[in-house]
C-alpha cells in the first residue's frame, strides 16, 4: 500500500509538471535574484568579510545590471538590505511574482583554508558526501524558525530522505537549471579566474518548491584568503555579477529563440569599480608602508635603548681590576703554552716593557682572591692592578671612583 502511495504521488506529480511546462511560457521577462543569509544569519565568515554582505553586494549588482541591459525583464529581490528572509518564503517571493528564473547567490567556506573555486547547484539527488555537506550548512538556517518542520512539512536538514523527496519538486525544471547552471560556471571560468568546480545537484530548501528553472551559486570560498579579497573587491563583485548576467543572457537566447548581442565583460564592469579598487589598493600599501615605518621607528628606538643600556654596563666596568703576574720586554701571543693555565689573559705596554694580567674584576676582593690563586702557581709577584678607563690608576683613586658612585 505505501509503494502504491508513493507511485500514485510521482505519477500526480509528472502531471503537474507537465501542466506547469505546457502553461508557462517561453519568454524570459521575469527573474529572482536570492542574496543568501542575511540579518542575525550571517553565513559564512571570512578574516574580513561576512557572506551575507557580499551575496547581496552581489546579487543588487547582478539586478542593476539586467535593469539596464535586459530592458524586457523584471527583477524581483528577495531582499536587497539586511534582512533575514525565511528560506521557503524566498521562493515563495518567487513563486508569488511568477518568475521565469531563480539565483540564489551564496559564498562557499571549508575549514581547509586551501580550498577555492565556484560550483553551481540545480536541486536534485546526490551521493556525493561533498554536495550534502554544502547543501546542509546552507539548510541550516531553518534550525532557528519556529516550527520549521511543519513550514518544510517536515523536512530534516540531516536525513537523505527529506532530500530525496523535495528534489522531486524541482523534477519538472531540472534540464533547464542544469542548463543554466552551466552557462554559470563557464562564465565564471571565462571571466573571473575562478576554479571551476563544476555544476552539481543537491538537496537545497532555498529551492524547494520553486516551479521556474532554479540554482544555487557558491561565487568563491570566503575561507580562502585570495578568493576572499576578490570576493570583496568591487571589481571581483561586478565580474561575478557580469558573469551570470552573461549566463542569463545566453539562457534568454536559447529560451527564447531571440538573437541579439551579449555585452562584454569590459562593458559590464564600470571603470569607476576598478578605479576605486586602486585607490582602496593603495590606502592599503600606505597602511602597510606606515606600519614598517613605524616598526622600523620602533626597532631603532629598542636599538638605541639596548645601546645605551649597553653603555651603561660598560660604564660600569670602566674600573676593572686584574691581577699582573707576568713582564716581558718582547711581547708574547697570549695563547703561548706558558699561558695555558691563566684565565682573560689582558695585556698592556708600560714604557719598554709588556707586561701579562688575568682576570677582569669590578671588585677589589675578587681580585685578590685570585691573586692568592696565581701566587699559589709559583707567580710570587703578583699583585692586584686597576685601570679606570684603560689608564692605569692607584687603588687610593679607585676607592674615591666607588664613593663617587
């Protein structure tokens, strides 16, 4: 009884969507443009930018671009501030204002920071845990309306079977959204250097239940910090938008059997745009500019600081105290075999004479500590020397030095 319940629905189903191709007409005059998220849904973040903000940057440039090019069709919004739109109430909006064509536009985001590329999306089945993964994080948002079950006639953003039977709505319309979905992504990879991950199906509410050719466009991984400063750039937003202008363009050619010219890429994207990424380009190297040469500022200042706290402790060794032990008139290399067993070995010239000291004290008790340990060698003569600034000096001027500091 249930298999007949569920052939009796699909047969029902193949009826309608064979009545909704028959009574819909051919001619492309009505298209709606979904930005993705918005309001307290943000999406995805990136390091600098929030989804929901360049889906519909994006999305309001796309609409410009078709007012002012495609004089024959309407575009219909589902939002175009910052507003949270329920995700059946934005086909809904679809559905109510009868459009030809849905694009919803999202920005896509991995955990791998490496990941990068579009991929457009027609509702449908799937195995790829890829596609379900997508198609789950963009569902999410149905998790915070209320009673959502019963608004999706309870749908289960986790279980394949929900899937399973909201992709029969979209049956009716699936060639044409693959389609189209095509000229998408091969716009994108014309135009924007973008990677082009293909066109897929998946299990997506934004297009439950729209009876008219529906997609999903991810424009590029906000999580990727290149893809990401395209995203943001109003040069990468108007591309992106020119490119699925083209796309609709080309769709409206094929549908309608119309022939005429598909403005280019140059023409669609305003000069002022890429003008303005310039200038934006170049506050960010004076920024970067301004940031070294305040860390140079502060480097060099760290420089002269530890210089003169190095100053400071050589100041402070300026008195030094040694212990003499050896004279020569010739002078001698302190790394001579009679030196082995001496530690700093210092040398100075008195007159004729060059005369051996070990040891560099800034205390006089030291000194003599070891002056006792050089006498013990058989260097019967040695005594303690002081020098103050490299001149040699008495220990009664040494003390008056210690009671000045």
């Amino acid at each position: 009884m249930k298999n007949y319940i569920i052939i009796l629905f699909l047969f029902l189903l193949s009826l309608t969507s064979v009545y909704s191709q028959q009574t819909r007409s051919n001619k492309l005059s009505k298209i709606c443009i979904d930005p993705g998220h918005g309001g307290d849904k943000p999406g995805a973040r990136g390091s600098r930018s929030l989804e929901k903000d360049i889906n519909l940057a994006v999305g309001i440039k796309l609409g410009e671009l078709i007012k002012e090019h495609l004089k024959d069709v309407e575009v219909i919004y589902t939002r175009k501030t910052d507003i949270d739109v329920a995700l059946i109430k934005r086909s809904q909006i679809a559905s109510k204002n009868k459009a030809d064509l849905f694009i919803s536009i999202h920005c896509n985001a991995s955990p791998s920071r490496d990941a990068f590329g579009t991929e457009t999306f027609a509702m449908g089945l799937t195995k790829s845990k890829e596609n379900i993964e997508v198609a789950k994080k963009e569902n999410a948002d149905i998790l915070s309306e209320a009673n959502y079950q019963e608004t999706y006639d309870g749908f289960d953003p986790n279980s394949p079977e929900s899937s399973i039977f909201f992709s029969l709505y979209q049956n009716a319309y699936m060639e044409q959204s693959l389609s189209f979905a095509d000229k998408i992504q091969k716009q994108f990879t014309s135009h924007t250097g973008l990677y082009n991950r293909g066109v897929k199906q998946a299990g997506f509410l934004v297009l439950f239940k729209t009876p008219m050719p529906a997609i999903l466009t991810e424009i590029g991984f906000i999580s990727n910090h290149r893809e990401e400063t395209y995203l943001i750039s109003q040069k990468g937003q108007y591309e992106i938008a020119a490119s699925i202008f083209r796309a609709i363009c080309e769709y409206k050619i094929y549908k309608e059997g119309v022939k005429f010219i598909v403005p280019s890429i140059e023409s669609l994207v305003p000069k002022s745009a890429i003008k303005a990424d310039e200038e934006l380009k170049q506050i960010e190297i004076e920024k970067q500019l301004l940031a070294q040469a305040k860390e140079r500022e502060r480097k060099n200042k760290e420089e002269e600081r530890d210089s003169i706290n190095s100053e400071n402790t050589t100041n402070q060794k300026d008195l030094i105290y040694r212990v003499q032990f050896y004279t020569s008139p010739e002078k001698i290399d302190i790394n001579h075999s009679k030196f082995k067993d001496f530690e700093n070995i210092w040398t100075y010239q008195d007159k004729d004479l060059w005369k051996y000291t070990s040891g560099e004290f800034d205390d006089y008790s030291n000194a003599l500590a070891l002056q006792k340990d050089i006498k013990k060698k058989g260097y019967k003569d040695a005594f303690v020397v002081i020098f103050y600034n490299d001149s040699r000096i008495t220990l009664d001027q040494a003390r008056k030095i210690e009671n000045q500091r």
